[in-house]
C-alpha cells in the first residue's frame, strides 16, 4: 500500500493501513530517505498505532529503520490515564544518549597530528572502553542504589563535575520516579562494575570542531562558534539496562495477557501505565536512566582530565562545559496540547530526542529564548549536527525529533562489505584519527553503514521539527 504524501517531508500512514490502527502514522522523511526504507518499518508504525491510549499520531523520524517491537526513531504519546507504557518503546539501551561538550580551544590547537594522537591517547587511557568493559570506580550495594535514584546528583557529591553541570542536562540528569528497589540484584550486578565505561559498538567518544554556523543567534546563545574544539559522548546505562528491560519485558508479556490488552506484535508487551506492573517498569526506567546520566557524567569528568594533562591547563580555563546532554531511548510523563487541551502523557522516544520549544519551562533558563539543544550524531567520518527544539516540535511530534543519521547497513552486512584496517587508514588520509578497541568495530561503524546525516539533518530542519544551528565535523574518535 502506498504512503499518502502530505507535503515534502511527511508521509502519512492512513488508519486503514492495518486493522484496529487508532491512529494515524506520520513520518517525517524526504524522497530519497523514503525510497531507501524497509517497508517493514511501516507494519511497526502502524503496530504502535493499535496500542491502547495512543494520540494524535503513530510517528517516525527520518532516522527511523527497523528496532525490537517499536522502530527506532519511533515516537508515541499515550495518554496517562488509560494508556500504556512499553519497554519496546523505549528501547534495552536505557537512556542511551548524548552529550556534547564545548571548549574554548580550536581546531588550530589540534593541527599537530601528534598533538591529537597524544589528546586521544589520553582520553583512550582514562576512559574505560570496549565490550563489557569495566569502569574504574567500585561501588557496594547501597552506593548502586544511591546512583540509580540520584543519578548524577551523585556524580557531583562524589566530585566529579559541578553543580553547573547539572543544569545542562536533560531531567538535570535525575528521574525522581527512580526507586532502586525495583531493579532486579542481576542488573544491578551487571551494572556495579561498568559504571563509567563507554561500552562498544555504536558507542563513541569524539573530538569535533564547528564546520559551519547556521543560526548565528542561536549559536550565541548555544556558545559555539566556528573552528570550536568540541567533544561528543554517547553511551547508555550498558548491562543495567539492558537486564532491567529484559527483566521487564518478561513481566509486561504477563501484564499485557492480564490486562486483556490486544498487541499486533508479542515484541509490543505493555501494561496500562497506572497499574502495578507500568508503574513498576516506569520506576525501573528511571533507575536506568539515572544510572546512564550519572555514566556520561563520570566520562566527562575522564575527558576533562585527558585535556588538563595534555594541555596543561585546568578545564575550567578551556571552558569545558557541558552545551546539554539528551536521552534519545526513554518514556517521560510530560504535559502536551492534544485537541487544543493540555493533557498529560506518556511520551516515549526510542531513537529520538526530545526537541522543546523556546519559552519550555523544562529546558534551562538561559535556552529559552531559542528552544532546547538537539544533538545529532552522524558517524565517524562525515559529521554531526546541532540544532534547536522548536514550537511546531511541540504542536507535530510531542517536542521530539531525529536522534541519528540511523543504519541502513546491518553490523553483519557492514563487516562482510568493509575492513576495519582498510577504513581506519582511509578516514586518516582525511584527518580523521580512530582508535577502537574491538577488531571489526570499526567497520561495522563505518560511514558507509549509517544513512546520510545531511538528509535527515535537513528534513528536521525543512519540516521545522528542530533547527539547524552548526555542524560539527570529526577529528578524532574512540570506539569502544
Ligand atoms: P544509536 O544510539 O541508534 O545506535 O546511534 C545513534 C546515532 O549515532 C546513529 O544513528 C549514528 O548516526 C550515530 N553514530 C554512530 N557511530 C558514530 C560515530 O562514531 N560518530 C558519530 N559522530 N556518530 C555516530
Ligand atoms: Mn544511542
Ligand atoms: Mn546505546
């Protein structure tokens, strides 16, 4: 069946696209992204568009391609009395997310290839990384239980990072539903141990610089300006995570078959958002996300200590502080325009960032005049995008919009394709050092396994779902 176009940058997916749909699906792409898409993205659309309590709109952004139950780059609204809450819509990588990090150095202070060498080097050293790694810190029983529900309130306490830091960080890096005592002691034994490790794969660490400015107001506001050294984090809540979403999946498929709850899909288990087992899991989430916050912000700490030492000079002085750090795998309870009444709703964002509007009481004071920063990862070769949260974000998809430039290469295919040798030598004729810890990793994350950044970057920026304010272009990367 074919896909209504609405205008340059939304497809519709009508109701009668599948049975019991109750709403629409709309997502956001331009043609070409729309050719390259596997149609079974659209069953998963429409999927989540049978799910008891949804509003407005089934959505997808342009990054979307295939996930477990929920695309990635879905997003879905339901609403807080009788809907649902769903892991699959959240994602096992809870409050996978990223954050970038400004200085006030320049791509001049790294034009020394050894110098670079030696700052990556430094981070490589400093910041744990790789499959399974560990992180640097012990934590006892109760320490785990104070990080998953103080997040990076904890961090602080315990010296890594400022209270500054906090306000530039979505939930200002706390979910105050988390309660630890719904974490399950196998997630928090995987979880003690890694806290403070980058993990592997799609997980990196990166030295950028700023490529091009467009939105000089913004950017202001944002403190960021061309030639600018920044420094980009993403990573999740690693094996906590994980084991909390497969904990939870199993009780929702109990919960779904007793709340007699009709899912197209078994992936798609949920439970109505007020009973015992959706407050339950959306307590766990909490904990996940705290923990993933309070990751990001020991890593941060681990970076600004590689460039004191390389550069021999405090952080404070290079001006290394946090622009924002967003969730793009998480549920919130958040209070959204629905039929021209404020209601309140479970948004979920699996592959997608929150993207506020100006004025959003939630973002931090000094962002209100022009929205929330939006951070978009690219990959390691090509680039990365700034952009701000808008009003129509608001008004069309629940403040939220793209998170990556999304896969179109799976690892496997990537690997058979591509050699993580031959990849690394190529991006270093472009000036653009690798480092990785894992053999094949850097093939399977190789440009060519990720869709094109600038195309998706331009259809939030077209449909006006964010705005784009620089791009962002590597230097140097760490894989895990
Ligand atoms: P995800 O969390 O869905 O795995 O990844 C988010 C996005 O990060 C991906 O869609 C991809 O566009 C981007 N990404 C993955 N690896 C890299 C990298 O090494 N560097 C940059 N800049 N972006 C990456
Ligand atoms: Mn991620
Ligand atoms: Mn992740």
């Amino acid at each position: 069946m074919e896909l209504k176009k609405i205008n340059e940058n939304v497809w519709e997916l009508p109701e009668t696209y599948k049975q019991g749909m109750k709403v629409k699906g709309n997502i956001y792409l331009n043609d070409e992204l729309y050719e390259g898409l596997q149609k079974d993205v659209f069953e998963q659309i429409a999927n989540v568009a049978c799910l008891p309590g949804i509003q407005k709109y089934s959505l997808a952004m342009p990054d979307c391609h295939y996930g477990y139950g929920f695309c990635i780059g879905g997003v879905a609204a339901f609403d807080e009395r009788y809907g649902v809450i769903s892991p699959g819509g959240v994602g096992f990588d809870i409050n996978c997310g990223v954050r970038l990090i400004k200085t006030n150095l320049s791509k001049k202070d790294v034009e020394d290839k050894t110098k670079l060498k030696e700052l990556l080097n430094e981070i490589f050293t400093n910041v744990p990384s790789g499959l399974g790694s560990k992180g640097k810190i012990r934590l006892d029983n109760n320490q785990i239980d104070t990080v998953l529900e103080e997040g990076v309130e904890w961090a602080i306490k315990e010296g890594y990072g400022t209270k500054k830091d906090l306000e530039r960080i979505e939930e200002n890096g706390r979910m105050k539903e988390a309660d630890a005592s719904f974490v399950s002691e196998s997630a928090k034994k995987r979880g003690k141990p890694q806290l403070g490790s980058l993990g592997s794969g799609n997980h990196f660490l990166e030295i950028q610089y700023v490529d091009e400015i467009f939105n000089e107001e913004t950017a202001k506001v944002y403190g960021v300006e061309k030639d600018q050294l920044m420094i980009m984090v993403h990573t999740g809540s690693r094996g906590l995570g994980h084991q909390i979403c497969a904990d939870y999946l199993r009780r929702m498929e109990n919960a779904t078959k007793k709340y007699n709850i009709k899912i197209p899909d078994r992936q798609l288990a949920c439970a109505p958002i007020n009973s015992e087992e959706g407050e339950a899991y959306f307590k766990a989430m909490s904990c996940g996300a705290n923990y993933a916050w309070a990751n990001r912000q020991l890593i941060t700490h681990w970076v600004r200590e590689a460039f004191e030492k390389v550069f021999k000079n405090s952080y404070e002085n290079m001006g290394m502080e946090i622009v924002y750090d967003v969730a793009h795998n998480i549920a919130k309870k958040e209070t959204h325009i629905v039929d021209g009444k404020e209601k309140s709703v479970i948004v979920h964002r699996k592959g997608a960032t929150r993207a506020f509007g100006p004025n959003h009481s939630e973002i931090p004071e000094i962002y209100r005049p022009v929205g929330q920063p939006v951070i978009i990862p690219g990959d390691m070769g090509t680039a990365s995008y700034l952009l701000s949260g808008t009003e129509l974000a608001m008004e069309k998809t629940f403040g939220s919009t793209a998170h990556g430039a999304g896969r179109t290469l799976s690892r496997v295919k990537a690997l058979q394709m591509y050699k993580s040798s031959e990849v690394q030598e190529r991006l270093e004729k472009e000036g653009i050092l690798v480092m990785a810890d894992s053999k094949g990793v850097i093939a399977e994350e190789c440009p060519e396994a990720y869709k094109d950044i600038e195309a998706v970057a331009n259809v939030c920026d077209n449909s006006g779902i964010a705005l784009k304010v620089s791009r962002l272009k590597p230097l140097g990367v760490v894989k895990g």
